[in-house]
C-alpha cells in the first residue's frame, strides 16, 4: 500500500471522527443519550484524561498528556511512512493508519475543542465557535459517544470480589477514534504472524 492511500484512509476517519463528535457536542446535552436498540445507545459524555476517564493529577497533568500524545502521533508517523518505504505488508500499514488516525482524532479535541466549544451542560448544549469557550488550548475534553451496556445484572453471590453487586458488560463509552486505534491494534495482535514474518 502506498503511503497515499494510506493518508487517504487516516484523512476519511479523521474527517467521519471529527463530524461526528462535532455534531453530537452541538446537538446532545451532555449526559444525554438515544437508545439505537437495547444493547447500544448513542450516549453522550466528555473525557477528561486517558483511556476510561483517567486523569493525570494536577495543573499540568493535561498538559503533559496532550503532548505526549503528540510527540506519540510523530512516532506513529515515521513508523508508517517507514513501513511503506520497506513495502512491508499491508495489514501492517492499515493497523498502524487506523491507529495514527485514531490519535490524532482525539488529539485534535484536547488541544481545540477547550476554545471553540462553550461548556456541555446537562441543561444546556454546546455552541461551536463560542464567544464563551470552556477550557485553554491543551485542555480540551474527548468526546466520546458509542456505548454498548450489552448485559446488565446482579451477579451471583457465589461470585469473589463481585458477587452481589450490581454490574453492565459492557461499560465504556468511546469514539470513532477509540474504534480506529483498537481495530488497528487488533490487526497487530491477530495477523501478527503475517505482518511480522520476517
């Protein structure tokens, strides 16, 4: 795969990724959700840090975050542009574009969505381009949306740890972006054989 085609497939998530997030920020209150069917709901929350909600501590924690990610996204970059140089196998070029557009999606709401989105409240939906806007540059909120509670319950009390409590399989809620990375990260792990035979 050439790396054209490859950018081609980085640029079309990207750009489904951001229209997506862009349009449920302005058109959901936050915290607000529709039921697709009983398994999926379109449920809209904002990421704070790191995968499931992690934040780093402090001022700067954001900060450090964001740029790590961005010196991570450069590193990404090279290793495609390098792999396609190589001719190395494709599934190994698709994973790592899936993964660098998924980087870079949710880097482009840390660094941009503080100053052009005024605050999702529960009561009130976001204005893009805000007059108003809720954060800094670097410290913007990850938009995230699709959410699959495929099985809700109490467990059995027979259970260690968990028994009797009340639990929802599956219970993240993540983006396109999200999507991207763990498909690209999936093509790793399952064609590593083919990908890595030399």
């Amino acid at each position: 795969m050439s790396l054209k085609k490859a950018g081609i497939l980085v640029l079309v998530i990207l750009i489904l990724d951001q229209w997506l997030k862009i349009y449920i920020k302005t058109n959901f209150l936050y915290d607000d959700y529709v039921l697709v069917f009983d398994w999926f709901r379109i449920h809209f929350i904002e990421n704070e840090g790191m995968a499931w909600g992690v934040a780093l501590p402090g001022m700067y924690g954001k900060l450090a975050l964001t740029l790590f990610r961005i010196v991570a996204v450069c590193g990404i970059f090279w290793w495609l542009r390098d792999s396609v140089r190589k001719k190395q196998s494709n599934y190994l070029i698709i994973s790592i574009a899936l993964i660098l557009a998924g980087a870079i999606g949710n880097i482009l709401d840390s660094v941009f969505y503080g100053v052009i989105f005024s605050e999702s409240t529960p009561s009130q939906i976001a204005t893009l381009f805000s007059d108003e806007p809720y954060g800094t540059w670097f410290h913007g909120k990850v938009v995230d949306m699709f959410y699959f509670p495929i099985w809700r319950g109490t467990l059995p009390e027979w259970l260690p740890i968990w028994g009797g409590k009340y639990f929802t399989f599956f219970n993240a809620i993540f983006n396109l972006a999200d999507v991207a990375i763990s498909v690209g990260v999936g093509i790793l792990i399952v064609f590593n054989k083919k990908i890595f035979k030399n």
